[in-house]
C-alpha cells in the first residue's frame, strides 16, 4: 500500500516539477509572473486528446502536436503579454496581461472540446508489472520515463549547452549577459518557448496519468506548481524538481491518511512554512531582488 | 440601459481595485484580497443574521476584523516582499477558502445566507467616502512615505521612515477595503458560498488597477468600470462574449501598459482646469500637483 502510495507521489510530484521549472525558468530571466502557464498546462492534455482521439494519430505524432502547440503559446504569451509593457519595466501590466491570456485559452478549450473533462482512449497496453513493494502499469512506467527524462534532459540542456548557459547568464544579470554578447531577446523568447513546452508535456503527462484531459486543472494543479517554485528557490530549476517531488509526496500522503479536504491546501501550507523559515527556498542561495 | 444591479457589482468592484491599488502604494502586491472579502463577507453575515445586528454594526465588524487578520498575516509576511508576498497572499487565500469549505457553523460547502440590505446609495456613499479620503491623502506625508517606501525601501528607512509599519499599515488597511467590499457584497446577493472567493476573485482587483493605471486614485475606478460593464455591453455576443472580453483587455494592455489614466493625464487636467477657473497665478500649480519622484541613482 505505501509503494503504491510511493508511486503515486512519484508521479505527481515530477509531474508537478514539469509545470514548476516552466514557471521558473520565465521568472528567473524577466522577474515576471506567467499567469497564462496553467492554462497552457490544461491545454496540453486537450492537445493530447485531439491527437489521439480526434485526429487518430499515432501517440508519438500526437506528443508531436503537443509539443508544436506548447511552442506557439509560449511565443504566443510572449508575443502579445510580455513584450508590449517591456520598456516600461513594470511587472503588474504583463502579469495580468498574462491572467487575460489564461482566460481566453480557458474559453478556447471550452468553445472546442466542452468544459467538462473527456475521456482519452487507451493508448498503451494494460500490461502491469508486479514489482514487490507495488505494481506498475505500462502507462504508468511510460509516464514516469518521460518526466525523470524530460527533467534531465532540461537539466542537460541549461548546465551543458550554449543556449543553456545563455539562459543562465541573462538570469544572472541581463546587462552584463549583453554585453558579453549574449542575444537577450532570442533567450527571453527561448525561455518562454521552452516553458510552453513543458507545461504542454506536464499536461499530456497528467492527462495520460488520469485517463482524461480535464480543464479544471489548470487552477488546481496549475497553480499549486507556482508554490512548488518557491519552495524550491525562485529561478532554481534543479529546486523545483526536489519541490516537485517533496509537494507530491506531501498531497498523496495528505490525501491518504488525512482527508480530502486538505489535500489541495498541503502545497500552500508548505509555502508559507518555507517563506516563514527560509524564503530563500530549499535550494535557493539568494531572495530574488524585489520585484514579482 | 443596463441593470441597476451591475452599478452595485461595479462599486464593489471599486472598493476592491482600491484594496489592491492600497497595498501597492508601498511597492507591494497582493494577489489575495478574495481571502479578506471572504472572511469580511462571513463575519458581517455572522454578525446580521446569527447575532442580529444591524448591518451598520455588521460593516463595522467587517472592516475592523478585515484590518487585524491583515495586520496580523502582514507581520510574518513583512519578512518577504515582491514574488514572494504576492504568492505568500495567494495561499493565505488559499487557505482562507479552504476554511469556510469546511466551516460547518457558517454551512460549509453549501454556503450561508439571508444576509440583505445593500442599496445602491449605502454602496456609493461609501465609495464616494473612501474615495475622497484616499484623494484627500494622496499628496499628503503618508503618501509621500509610502511612495518612498514603494521606490526604495533602503533609502526610505535611512531617511528614517518606519518602513515596516508604513507597509503593515498600507497592507492591512487594503485588507480592510477588501472585508468592507466583501460584507457589502454578502448583503447584496443574500447567498454566499466559499466558491465564489477563489483565485480569480483575488486577481480581478488587479486587473482593475493595471486596466485603470495603477498611479492614481481614479484609475482603479476606471478599471473596474470597464471591467465590469464591458461584459454587459457584450451580451449580444452570447457564448463569445469571454472570450472577446479577454482578448480587449490584452489589447488594452498591449496599446496602454501603463493603464487608461496616469498621473500625467491627472496633472496636466488639474493644471487645465485651473487655468480655465483663472486660479493658476494665485496658486502655483507646483504645491497641486506631485513631483516626479527622480528615479534612484542605484540599483541594488
């Protein structure tokens, strides 16, 4: 039973971590707040639904699709949220910019597939492994590859590539990333591309996970992953992912030996527990300068 | 001609832009002013229908319980500002909701009524009031503080102002905007459940300060004008409507970051009516208007 429950928080925890580091890595580089992430994490599922149910795509072609669709929302908030207030260095004005974004994707998803959940297709076998402690399904071990892999494949990504090191630079200290030569506009529309993505994937993830694509995920899930980057240490990425796991580990066990009640509160309670104790979060060196 | 109804909603509405535009008076932001309406709506209904007070006295109690429970949750968070402020509000709020969802004297999830007896004057009187007085303060030594606050808190506490009680005060005093909007609210619709303070309820006074122009007293007015009544005006778009709603307010923002009213606009209209009045050589405008605060000659 607490193998089960293990697993359980394994995968919500990364899956969490997914959606968090997205939010991270916007932040980290301009400050700002993106509102318009859960929604794009929501989305990911219906994507996921429209390519396999809908358009009756193979699966990886499908994650394709998700995949383009993450791109051109997370340039798409860029585009018309955060680039028109740039000069003014005012962060209220993207913020909610952001939050009228997240509206008018709410209201797509709900105009195309209805607002209430839709079931997705079986899309791998039902094959489960007795593995002891607990059992896991095929899609189950199929989601868990994809998020550990896609974690470590940002992780990769920011310490061992030169886009990497240029989103690092521009976090660290926009002006002096320009001068030494490092194109900030290009890794500002990269961050916000790269983070589509993986809020569209986190959402694919969740949609497989739960057997649906569920709009109302983007104000439960969604937003709890915003706690999940500060416990983790705003701008951190490698934070987010030990947040990720330790808020997933926290909800599963709430919702097991407590109640459901409190299940959506643990993450938030956590986040005040840590800005009370170490606002710096739990791998964060330093508090952000003051601005949101 | 619109419903009498969406101009009681649009006071309401004022009320809780002007929570918002309070606490960002001195440079904070707080997405969780849902958590102070939801608690001034309970208290207030508590106090009318369970203890029969007059809703005077229950408005009374709102505001009082709204500015201590935002002292109180201002102290702890005064440790933080910026991001984490604003996230450390979204989860009080958070948890606030969470509280009446399981608070069975106030019926939990199911909600708690026969609260009545907002009209469309007692609304107005109060937003005419509180907006006065916030007019009134606008150019006056606390303000002045606050803004030094807001601009750089080093400085300000090494001009030795009180900077931790200028932002309990800002903080706690916008909590009180929020529970009185919250109470009115409450004895309006005579039905309140905990659903109807969630996430966007706390993010729909900002949007009226940033619509508005987060600079002035008049713009979250302005914000919650367009806000509220812009939906109303696109009924004939039906199920479109939101959706149409939302894509305004992007372009809104996109064309004017900077909101529809800026201290500018307000000072060059003082100045304008002035000269119209004839007033302008007796009183310099420099004492009317406020001085650009000069940008500081550091970042930290």
């Amino acid at each position: 039973m607490i193998g089960q429950q293990l697993l359980n928080a394994l995968m919500l925890g990364s899956n969490y971590a997914l959606v968090a580091i997205g939010y991270t890595l916007v932040f980290g580089i301009l400050n700002m707040l993106n509102f318009a992430h859960p929604n794009v994490f929501a989305l990911g599922g219906f994507l996921l639904f429209a390519g396999v149910a809908s358009l009756a795509l193979p699966f990886p072609l499908a994650v394709l699709l998700v995949i383009v669709g993450g791109v051109v929302l997370g340039l798409a908030t860029e585009l018309f949220c955060f680039r028109p207030a740039e000069h003014l260095h005012d962060e209220l004005a993207p913020a909610i910019s952001s939050v009228a974004f997240a509206l008018v994707l709410t209201e797509v998803v709900a105009k195309v597939w209805g607002s209430e959940p839709r079931r997705l297709p079986p899309l791998v076998g039902g094959a489960s492994f007795d593995l002891g402690l607990f059992q896991v399904s095929t899609i189950q071990l199929v989601i868990l590859i994809l998020s550990f892999g896609l974690m470590l494949a940002v992780d990769w990504m920011l310490y061992r590539t030169r886009a990497g090191y240029a989103l690092r630079a521009v976090a660290e200290r926009r002006d002096v990333a320009q001068l030494l030569g490092v194109n900030v506009r290009a890794t500002v529309v990269l961050a916000f591309a790269l983070s589509g993505v993986l809020a569209a994937l986190a959402g694919t993830l969740l949609a497989m996970r739960l057997g649906l694509a569920d709009p109302n995920v983007a104000l439960s899930y969604g937003l709890r992953a915003l706690a999940v980057m500060v416990i983790g240490g705003l701008g951190n990425v490698r934070g987010a992912m030990l947040a990720g796991l330790l808020v997933g580990l926290v909800d599963v066990m709430t919702l097991a030996f407590l109640s459901q009640a409190y299940s959506g509160v643990a993450a938030w309670v956590l986040l005040l527990l840590v800005l009370l104790f170490k606002p710096s979060g739990l791998l964060g060196t330093r508090l952000q300068r003051e601005s949101i | 001609m619109l419903d009498p109804s969406v101009f009681l909603l649009m006071g309401v509405n004022i009320l809780m832009g002007w929570s918002f535009y309070v606490i960002l008076m001195s440079g904070q932001f707080s997405f969780g002013n849902a958590g102070f309406m939801a608690l001034g709506a309970y208290t207030a209904g508590v106090a009318t229908v369970k203890l029969g007070l007059p809703l005077a006295v229950g408005l009374l109690i709102a505001v009082v319980v709204g500015a201590a429970i935002g002292w109180l949750v201002g102290l702890p968070a005064l440790r933080i500002r910026g991001v984490y402020l604003a996230l450390a509000t979204i989860a009080f709020a958070f948890l606030v909701e969470n509280l009446f969802i399981n608070l069975d004297y106030t019926g939990a999830q199911v909600g708690f009524y026969g609260m009545s007896g907002t009209t469309l004057p007692l609304v107005y009187a109060l937003v005419v009031a509180l907006g006065l007085l916030l007019l009134r303060l606008q150019h006056s030594r606390l303000a002045r503080s606050l803004q030094a606050v807001r601009e750089n808190e080093v400085v300000a506490s090494t001009l030795g102002l009180n900077t931790t009680y200028l932002k309990l005060l800002s903080f706690s005093t916008g909590a009180a905007f929020a529970s009185l909007a919250g109470a009115l609210y409450a004895h309006y619709i005579y039905f309140i459940s905990p659903e109807l303070f969630g996430f966007f309820q706390s993010i729909w006074p900002a949007f009226y300060v940033a619509i508005g122009g987060p600079e002035t007293v008049i713009g979250p007015i302005l914000g919650a004008a367009v806000v509220t009544l812009l939906p109303e005006y696109f009924q004939p778009l039906k199920e479109w409507r939101l959706l149409v709603f939302g894509l305004t307010v992007m372009a809104l923002i996109a064309v004017r970051p900077q909101g529809l009213y800026t201290r500018r606009m307000q000072e060059r209209l003082v100045q304008g009516v002035l000269a119209l009045v004839g007033r302008a050589r007796r009183r310099t405008p420099e004492t009317l208007v406020s001085p650009k605060v000069a940008e500081p000659p550091f970042h930290n």
